[in-house]
C-alpha cells in the first residue's frame, strides 16, 4: 500500500500512525471521515468493522442506511465511504465497475479508482465473478505488514456452520462459516494467505445483511463433505 504523502511538521498524529498497525490505517480513516461522510454513520460502520476483524468468522449484522447504485452493496458502499480517501485506491472488477458506482465513489470517497489490482489499498469483489489472484493484491512487507489489500468481497449470504473452519487470534477454539458463492479455488487461495504471515491480505465478506471478517492470522481449513 503507498505511503502517506504528508511527513511535515502539521502531519496529522493518526496518519504517521497508520502504516505501523492493520488496524491503525482505518483509525485514521475513520477519524478523518467521521466528521465530513454525512451520508454514513461512520462511527456505526468504523465500531462494526473493528468488531469483525477482532472476531474472525463472526457473522455481524450490518444494515447501514445508506443509498448506493447498483451492483454495490450498501455494506460494501458504507465501508469504503468509511475507510477511503485520496490515498488509499480503489480496485473494482469490471463487472462492479458501472459508471454510476465509480462516479459515486469518486463524489463521496475521494479515493482514485485503480484498475490493476497490484495498486489497490482496497478491492471490492464479488462470488460468483472473475476476480485477481489474493496473490496479485498488495501484501504488504515484514517491515510495513499494512501496507496490503482489503479485500470487501459481495456474497448473496453468509451463515454459521458449514465446510470452512477457521482458528486463530480471536476465536477461542474453532469456527465454522458457510460463505455462499466462493469455490474452493478461493478458499485454497485464502489457506495459503495464512502461511506468509504477517504479510498478505484481509478479507471481509459483505451480505446484503450481514459482514464476516477473515484476517490474514486466521488459519483456514475446509471440512470434508460425505
């Protein structure tokens, strides 16, 4: 992920921050934005997501008032309104990439639109579509681990129990999830994001009602089916 352009001596506390924790770019990004995104409850929206990314495979409900054109999600339209600004770029797959989403954004975000993959801070994908390789995202360094890819991935729904267990920090012993849409390609993608830690990507599934986080810490297995 780019470094913040401002180093000076008015150079904001939380934006020389940002790059030192995951979490930390998002205090800042909620800090800034809390004040001026009057189209979304930024503290709601920040406190949710904080919540899932400290409880893997917790599915959180998320219904966020906001009106956003379609195929974007108004979970996926309240997190990046959040999150985003002029530095933090923006990577959607063509299917997502309607002139009516990618003017909003721009309106409401600020944040450049990237259509490769290997620039982006943030991503919004969806199952069911063709989407980059998670190795083709930012994965951030040993030395800077944040300066990876958020990946906001739409799904048609997200439940408890199912063929993908997770383990790890923030979850007391196993989890188990269905993400509805996602082959097993991906979730042998995502197993292999582990092994690299703490480099590689986060990933957060966003339903029409609901959000369900997967760090890059969580460990993850798939059940064998009969």
């Amino acid at each position: 992920m780019p470094m913040p352009s401002g180093r000076g001596s008015n150079a904001r506390p939380e934006r020389l921050l940002q790059r030192r924790w995951i979490s930390s770019r998002w205090c800042a990004a909620m800090s800034d934005h809390v004040l001026s995104t009057t189209a979304v409850d930024s503290s709601y929206v920040f406190r949710t997501i904080m919540t899932a990314m400290s409880r893997p495979g917790r599915i959180l409900a998320f219904l966020p008032p906001v009106m956003a054109p379609a195929p974007l999600l108004p979970g996926t339209a309240a997190m990046l309104l959040t999150l985003c600004d002029f530095q933090t770029p923006i990577h959607l797959i063509p299917e997502l990439a309607d002139s009516a989403v990618t003017k909003y954004l721009r309106f409401h975000t600020g944040a450049p639109l990237t259509p490769d993959a290997a620039d982006s801070s943030f991503a919004v994908l969806a199952a069911g579509l063709d989407m980059p390789r998670l190795a083709d995202f930012p994965q951030g360094t040993h030395e800077y681990p944040d300066r990876s890819a958020t990946l906001l991935i739409q799904v048609p729904q997200v439940s408890e129990g199912g063929h993908v267990a997770l383990r790890g920090p923030g979850i007391e012993s196993t989890i188990e999830v269905t993400v509805a849409g996602m082959d097993a390609g991906f979730w042998h993608e995502l197993m292999r994001n582990r092994d690299g830690f703490p480099i590689g990507v986060d990933v957060v599934f966003i339903s029409p009602d609901a959000i369900c986080a997967f760090p890059r810490s969580t460990t993850v297995s798939l059940r064998e089916t009969a």
